[in-house]
C-alpha cells in the first residue's frame, strides 16, 4: 500500500502544478505528461473532459518548447527542441510531437504539429515567435483530422506563412472533411483566410493541391438535385493565390460537369410548379400538352443517383415517386437538354 500511496500522492501534486507548466522541472515534466495522458486522457468520459486534459498535454508541451527557445541559441535549435519533444513520446508512445522553423528575417518562427493517437480534435497547429527572453506562443489551432503544414518560402515580400490542412478519412462518396488555414507574420503572426469563412458549413473535398503561394480545391457545391455518391455529378475547382493584402484571392474557378447543376435546377423548378399548380411554369419545363395532362400532381423527387443514357440526345432519367393515399407508386421522368434548357420529354410510372 506504501508505494502505491506514495505515486497517488506524486500524481496528484504533478497535475496541481498544471496552472504553472512553465515552474515544473524539465524532469518533472516526463512523469506529468505520463500522469495527463494514462489518467486523465484515457479515462476521460465526455468531450469537455477530453478537451481539458488535451489542453492541458499541450500546455506542458508549450512550456517545454518555450524552455528551449528561452535557453540561448544551442538550447533553441531545432534539433535540440526535437530531442526534448522525442523525450515526451518516449514517456507516452501517443503523441506525435513535431516542429519545423522559419528563420530570418526578424524573429524565428517555429512551428508545432501536434496529434494524440486516437484522440478527437487534438491536430494542434502551435506557432512559437522568438528567441531568448522574449519568446511566447504566438497563436495555436486545435481541430480534428490528420493535420499538414506547409511553409513557403520567403517571397519578396519577405512574409513568413504557414499553410495548415485538417483532413478526415474518405466518406463513403471519397470526398474529405478539409479545414484549411493561412498563417502569415506580419507586425504580428495572425490568421489571415481559413475555409470556414469561406465555408462556414464545412468542405468536403474530393482533392486539393499546394503549392507555394497556391491551393487548389475540387469540391461539390451545394445545388438543388445533389445526391452524396452519385456519379458525374458538378464539382468545382477553385485555385487560390496570395493577395498583396494578405491572405488568399480566388484566381480561378473551372467547373466541371456543369450540366448536373442545370438539371438540378430545373427539376427543383418542376416539382415546385408541380406542387402549387402553377400550370404557366410547368408548360415552360413540359413542353408536350399530352404529357403535362397525365403527370400526377403529388409528385415528389427520390434521393437516388439518375440514369444517364447514351448517345447524342444525352436523355437523363429522373427517380421520382407518386403518393397515393398509403401507396407510393415509382415514376421514371426522361429530361433531354434543349437550345432553351433542360425539359421533361417523357414519364411513365415504373410498375405499371
């Protein structure tokens, strides 16, 4: 019982000194990161719980990298820091500790990507500005995903950036979660574009490319008629490039498949016209008097992938289904591409 007690005790006062991870002794430190991680991390019962016992790994992980880059010019080298960081993992195998730099002009920049084997949300970006006395931690990003950084090469502007991307596994349709986020240091480092502005819902990529001073994204915009996993379907690309004012501009969009989205469109127009009975917009859509005659009025869309058939007509069937009391009956609706757009040419109902 004497020993046991004893590490419950060291424990204890180890997490106490969190609200100062910079006092801990550097050999303190290693048996701290364990305590955090072995009972706190993996106990942890609800995300608020996990997110605190990340926040705090991290926290003693600042201060060990704020150690080094305080120490003098040996102690904050890259090297050196890596050699301290490998330390940490060693005493948890879970984490990933990286660091990369951005040397002159002015103060270094030093980059932490930081991950938690396993852990929701713990993809860390940490930007260290500094050396010597006057080094502090800049700014920090924590998210979910598999997280990657580039950093540019000065250009003639001579502005230290950094790119990060957060990337979940494939869907079921191969399109990723993708967060991205560009770091610049100007007067001060500060985040100056990031996807979730640009799309607060979130993106789901189906590829991206980086290149200095680029990033280039396919993505499916969000239309009427959009179905996840169906193919040749509208994607776009769109090719970001560095701004003078900072951040990034869109300096190029090609859309691909672009007929989907026209079609969308059309039939979200048809099931409308359909629904209120709006016989003017629906003789638009339908130009055959025959066929807009026996076209059921409680006519409603299906989420399933259209047919596309071939040959120079380019006919595209439709899924839909007619509700009739507790029945519904499944409709087939032919659209072919006119010179005036896309328009209804045939519609037979499936089981006939």
């Amino acid at each position: 019982m004497g020993p046991r007690w004893v590490h419950g005790v060291l424990a204890a006062g180890l997490v106490a000194s969190l609200t100062a991870p910079a006092l801990v002794p550097a050999g303190d430190r290693l048996e701290l990161f364990r305590v955090l991680a072995r009972d706190r991390l993996s106990v942890a019962t609800d995300a608020a719980e996990r997110d605190r016992a990340v926040g705090e790994i991290y926290e003693l992980v600042d201060a060990e990298v704020l150690d080094s880059l305080r120490g003098g010019e040996a102690f904050a080298s890259v090297v050196f820091i890596r050699e301290r960081l490998d330390a940490l993992t060693e005493a948890w195998g879970g984490a990933s500790l990286r660091v990369l730099r951005i040397p002159e002009p002015g103060p270094p920049l030093t980059v932490g990507l930081y991950a938690l084997s396993g852990v929701e949300g713990s993809a860390s970006l940490r930007l260290y500005l500094g050396t010597g006395e006057g080094a502090a931690l800049a700014a920090s990003s924590t998210y979910d995903g598999l997280l990657d950084a580039q950093l540019w090469p000065l250009g003639p502007d001579r502005i230290a950036r950094v790119l990060a991307l957060w990337s979940s596994p494939p869907a079921a349709h191969g399109a990723r979660a993708l967060r991205a986020e560009l770091w610049e240091r100007r007067e001060r480092v500060q985040r100056v574009w990031s996807t979730a502005a640009q799309w607060p819902d979130g993106l789901w990529a189906s590829d991206w490319r980086v290149r200095p001073g680029e990033l280039t994204v396919r993505y499916a915009p969000s239309y009427p008629g959009w179905k996840p996993g169906c193919p040749g379907q509208t994607e776009q690309e769109d090719q970001y490039r560095l701004a003078p004012a900072g951040g990034f501009a869109l300096a190029r969009r090609q859309v691909v498949n672009g007929w989907h989205r026209e079609l969308g469109a059309a039939t979200d127009r048809f099931f409308r016209a359909l629904g209120a009975g709006d016989e003017r917009a629906l003789a638009l859509l339908v130009p055959g008097p025959a066929l807009r005659g026996r076209l059921p009025r409680r006519l409603v869309p299906e989420s399933v992938c259209e047919e596309t058939a071939a040959g120079p007509r380019g006919v595209v069937t439709v899924p839909a289904t007619e509700l009739q009391g507790g029945r519904r009956v499944p409709w087939a609706l032919s659209w072919t591409r006119a010179a005036a757009g896309w328009r209804l040419s045939a519609a037979r109902p499936v089981l006939e």
